[in-house]
C-alpha cells in the first residue's frame, strides 16, 4: 500500500466539525492498521472513521450493499428485483426502485478484499476517495476551488437509497467530484449517522491535488461576498468599464 504523503493540512482551515477521512480500496491485506470488530453499513464505516483510530474491514465486516458495490459480492435478487423499495415505502413499484441499479457504479468483481479507513490527520495512507463532511458554505469554497484553475462545472449525483454509490465508487471510476445531503439518503437518515445539514463531498484521488492546489491561491470570504450588492454591482461595472476601454484602444492601434 503506497504511503506516499500528502499535505492536506490546508483543509484544517476549514474547521470542520466532523474530519475529513481517506478511503482505500485495496486487493491485499493492509498493514499496520487493525480490522474493525464490528459489522456495519460502509455509511456507518465514514463515521466511525471520524471518532476512531484507522482501520480496515473485509466483505465480513461490511454490511448492506457495500459487499456488492465493491465486487466483494455477487449481486442479491431481492435487492435488485426493486421489491425492498415498495415494501419501505420508498418508491411506488418495484420498477422504479429496480431502474437505479441501471445508473450506480461497481467495481470489478473479486477486485477488493479489503477497505481501509482513517481521518486524514491519522492517515498513513494515499487516498482513493477523499470524504469531507462539509456545510452550505464550506461547499462553496470547495466547488469554487475545484473551477478555478479548470473552469469545469460541477454536478451533483445520487439517489434516495444506495447514496453510498455515489459517493464511493462513482467519484472512483468517474474522476468526478460528487457531493450529496446526508438528510437526502434514506439509509444515513434511517440510521441517524450524521448531523442535520450535513453535505458529504467526495473527491477522487487524482482530484484531490486539484482542490488542495487551488485552496492556497483562492481568497477563501471574497469581498464581493460580505459588503452588500451595492459594492458588488459597482465593483462589477468598474471592472467591465476598464476591460472594454482597454479593448477600444487596442483596437484603436490596429
């Protein structure tokens, strides 16, 4: 398992009330972390790797869907069939629940046996999957951050159950930044895993040098931000005016 280091100390900067956490997806057994004694939901696992020392889990250790996601496990009929939706009443038929099976992501089967976890101040590991539990503000420089150098837009994606996927191995195939609300997925609502507001942001491994990057060279509370839209207007007309002098004289010279 690489150990090679990464400097996220600029995310401290952000007082995040719940840490950061790194996740691995790994084909042979970790060292120097311990398994967790404990089966949970892989939800529940971003938690306890936030209050806990770093650990890793194995498909025994791993409950609800995670094992399938990961390729740890064949897929399961009741799950995919749509039947459990309609029972708990989250979808109206079984065909509506069936349809996201058609659109969440999976990895190759047989090609994890073990998932590593630690928040990034504890980490000893490079990350695959970097997951900040963030707020409406917090979001917003990080999406800022993300465009600056790039200019890409930003989507978010997910559904009302399975919101793992979307968060875990979408962002991993993908390469893209993926954000959900907690209070959006039934399972993390049901199981009252994170606070209220909570806006989990999942940024792969070849983004994450992007976002740390941009961090240093954004100005974090812009100016046009706090002192009202009377100076943002003029702020705004200033700028335009000179921009279109300067291009008026140049064209001049030709």
């Amino acid at each position: 398992m690489s150990t090679k280091k990464l400097d996220l100390s600029i995310l401290e900067k952000f007082n995040f009330k719940l840490k950061p956490i790194g996740i691995k997806f790994l084909l042979f057994k970790p060292e120097g972390l311990r398994k967790i004694e404990k089966k949970l939901a892989i939800c529940e696992m971003w938690r306890e790797a936030q209050k806990t020392e770093p650990f890793y889990a194995t498909v025994n250790e791993l409950s609800c869907v995670a094992p399938i996601l990961l390729g740890m496990a064949e897929g399961d009929p009741v799950y995919e069939s749509g039947s459990i939706g309609p029972a708990l009443g989250i979808f109206e038929e079984a065909r509506a629940n069936r349809r996201i099976y058609y659109q969440i992501t999976y990895l190759e089967k047989g090609s994890v046996n073990y998932v590593a976890f630690a928040s990034v101040d504890k980490m000893s590991f490079t990350p695959d999957i970097l997951l900040l539990s963030a707020n409406a503000s917090q979001l917003e420089i990080i999406l800022r951050a993300m465009c600056y150098a790039t200019g890409k837009m930003w989507t978010a994606k997910g559904t009302p159950v399975i919101e793992c996927s979307w968060l875990l191995t979408y962002p991993y195939i993908s390469g893209e930044l993926n954000f959900a609300l907690a209070d959006a997925s039934h399972g993390m609502i049901s199981k009252q895993i994170f606070p209220a507001g909570t806006i989990l942001v999942s940024i792969p491994f070849d983004k994450i040098s992007t976002l740390v990057d941009a961090l240093q060279k954004i100005e974090w509370k812009p100016a046009l931000y706090t002192r009202g839209k009377e100076y943002h207007d003029k702020k705004f007309e200033e700028v335009t005016a000179s921009l279109q002098k300067k291009l008026k004289k140049e064209r001049k010279g030709k």
